[in-house]
C-alpha cells in the first residue's frame, strides 16, 4: 500500500491511497467506513484493517481520481512529533571530520536523536523558505519511518511490528544559523525547525519485503539538485536499525501512531558533507529532488 494525503480540484483535503494512476478517497470510496485522514487511519488501523483489504481489491469507481486531479500533500501534514536520528556512520564522520572532529566514543554507545518542528512539515513540490538570516541553504537526504502501533518500552526485535511504514525525508538545515547555536551545547533549534520534508507517500512495509535485508533494507538513495546527482547512499549501510532507534526512543516513554522516527543523513547526503568545492550551499530558485528505491521521488523548490 502506498498511502498518500492530497488535495482536490475542489479545494478538499482527502487522504486515501494509490491504485496505480489514481488516487483513492478511501472515505468517499468507503462511504464513510473510512476517515478522512491518515492519522485517524494508523491510530485505530485495527478497527480499519479489514474494510481498508475491502476496498482495495474493489473495482469499484466511486472516490477515484486520477492522478492528474489531485494535488499530493505531505502524507502526514501533522505528525504527532518527529524524532531524527544521526544512524549513518559515513555521514557523521564526514561531517565531523570536515570540522575537524572526531567521532566521540559515545556515539557508538546509543542512537541518538533530537525533536525537530512537527507543524512545519512540507509536501512534495511545496516550496521551501529560506529563512531570513540563513545564507548556508542545506538539504539531508533520510529515510523515515511512521509508527502504527502504540508501545512504552519497545526492544529492537519488537519494532518491526510497531512500524507502519516507511517514507522519504529532507531535513532542511540552516547551517549558518546550526553551527553558532550549537556552540551553546544545546541544539540544533534554529537551524531545523523552518521545515521538514516527508513524502510523496507512506509505503507498506510488505511492499518492501523483496528488498530485506538483515540492516534493513537494499534502497538506493539518491538526491540532485538542478538535475546534478549529488548524492548517493543506501538505506541498507545505517548503522543503528530503526529497530535500535525504536528501542531508543521509548525507552521509559509511550510512542503513540502517527510519530514520524527519521534515520538521519545517508553518507554524502548533504551538501555539509560533500563540501562546498563540490556544490555551493543552495540558493532561492534552486530544485530539489530526492529518490529512494520504492519510496517514489520528494521534490522541492527553494524560494526567498
């Protein structure tokens, strides 16, 4: 299942699913059975599970539009909260080390993670601000994941079961405005919270079951802007599983449906990390682009 929020040519927001070229307004097409929101839906999935199988093997054409009708917004306009972690080893140590630092021993002791801004959250071809004082624009190409299931306490051979699925993500990042704040030792606040990327839909995990691999999965990601490639990871060479992540973040807390648990960035994913020799830090006019296998393409444009 790919589930998707998107707006019609009446203005409406719906949510529902992808069927191939068309786009299902599961509560129209479930006459009502269904809410209208993704967040409703994984919150109480259990209740839904059984008419949502009903009405994707209809063949029925009642709340289906095509794809060229609507508008794809943010699968989760609203996460209840949004977690990112820092799980790729290639990216810290490149970006350390460009600073001049070193990994630090705990690193490889705990995943960890900050909050980032869950009310500005950004859909696919939603421009992105640059904020005022910002002049060093950086995009974090990620792989997040949305959990379904509520649980306090969860171990890392748990999670999987508490995952509803998986999406792209962009963890815009002011780099100017990062780097001076976190030499207070707190952070990053500034430097994140104008925007967060998630999109273009949330993915099933059965959907993904013949990329499995024992880290998580065989997904090339890849990010270009202007059309240049500029980066390219996969998602299986992370670090900490988001099984480990999951493990992490409730430990002694409740994780609640509709938290979005982000993977921080792929090795080369960002500009911070390839250097400014290779790509200047992004510009108003600038697009966008990020790509993991199964997940589609996050696209965004840079504006003042």
């Amino acid at each position: 299942m790919k589930y998707i929020t998107f707006k019609k040519e009446t203005g409406e927001i719906k949510a529902g699913w992808l069927d191939q070229n068309q786009a299902v307004d599961m509560h129209e097409a479930s006459d009502g059975l269904l809410p209208s929101d993704l967040l409703t839906l994984i919150s109480q999935y259990d209740t839904f599970k059984e008419i949502v199988e009903q009405h994707c093997k209809s063949n029925g054409t009642k709340g289906r539009y095509d794809v060229d009708e609507i508008t794809l917004l943010a699968p989760l306009p609203r996460p209840v909260s949004v977690r990112d972690f820092y799980a790729f080893e290639e990216h810290v140590k490149t970006a350390r080390g460009r600073r001049g630092l070193d990994v630090v021993p705990e690193w490889y002791e705990i995943p960890v993670f900050y909050f980032t801004n869950h009310m500005a959250v950004k859909g696919p071809d939603d421009t992105i601000s640059q904020p005022a004082s910002c002049e060093w624009l950086d995009y974090e190409l990620e792989i997040a994941c949305i959990i379904g299931k509520t649980g306090k306490n969860i171990t890392a051979n748990e999670a999987e079961e508490h995952i509803f699925g998986y999406c792209i993500m962009n963890d815009w990042s002011a780099r100017d405005l990062q780097a001076k704040e976190m030499k207070v030792g707190l952070g990053p606040a500034k430097g994140k919270d104008f925007a967060t990327s998630l999109g273009p839909f949330i993915v099933t995990p059965d959907e993904l079951s013949s990329y499995k691999t024992d880290n998580g999965y065989d997904l090339k990601m890849t990010a270009s802007v202007n059309g240049r490639l500029l980066s390219e990871g996969n998602f299986d060479h992370i670090h900490y599983t988001f099984g480990e992540m999951i493990e992490r973040a409730s430990a002694g807390v409740t994780l609640y449906p509709g938290e979005v648990i982000g993977s921080g960035t792929v090795g080369t994913g960002c500009i911070l990390e390839l250097g400014t020799d290779v790509h200047r830090w992004l510009q108003p006019g600038d697009e966008v682009e990020l790509s993991i296998t199964g997940l589609g393409k996050l696209k965004n444009n840079i504006t003042k």
